[in-house]
C-alpha cells in the first residue's frame, strides 16, 4: 500500500465546518505544519486522532454531534501517522 500523505488523503476527510470551528479554538486541522508538528512527541495530531475516536462506550469529541468518522477514516489518520507525517 502506498504511504498515506497530509494533502491527498487526510486534509480532504476535514469538513470545511469542522475546520471553521475548531480553527476558534486554535487547532488548524487543515495546516500540515500543525498537524505534523513533532514537538510534544506529534501531540496535535494524536491529540486530533483521539477526540475523532469513540471512547469506550462514548462517542467521539468531533466532530460535535456526528457524523463520526468511519474505522476506515481513522485508520488512514493512523497510517499517516506510522506512514511518518508526509505532507
């Protein structure tokens, strides 16, 4: 399988909605550089993977009140990740 990118295949999952409201909130979901960001061990992006998963029993934190990203969705986000953050 070929290495997932930032440009072709995890920005284009960000609704314009939900990159609009949480740039309020100082997360830029559409800004390779935020998302790739290596300090704090790559936090941004894990911290963005983290609130699109369910928790247990919970839905995920985003976006607010769905729809949720699929288990596909978020493998791609995982891949880029192991894939090494390539724009």
């Amino acid at each position: 399988m070929a290495f997932v990118s930032f440009a072709n295949d995890i920005k284009p999952l960000f609704r314009a909605i939900d990159v609009a409201h949480m740039k309020h909130g100082g997360i830029l979901l559409d800004d390779y550089g935020y998302m790739s960001d290596p300090s704090n061990d790559y936090g941004h992006a894990a911290s963005v993977l983290q609130s699109l998963s369910p928790q247990g029993d919970k839905p995920p934190h985003m976006p607010p009140g769905g729809p949720y990203w699929t288990a596909e969705q978020l493998a791609l986000l995982a891949k880029w990740r192991s894939d090494g953050y390539r724009p």
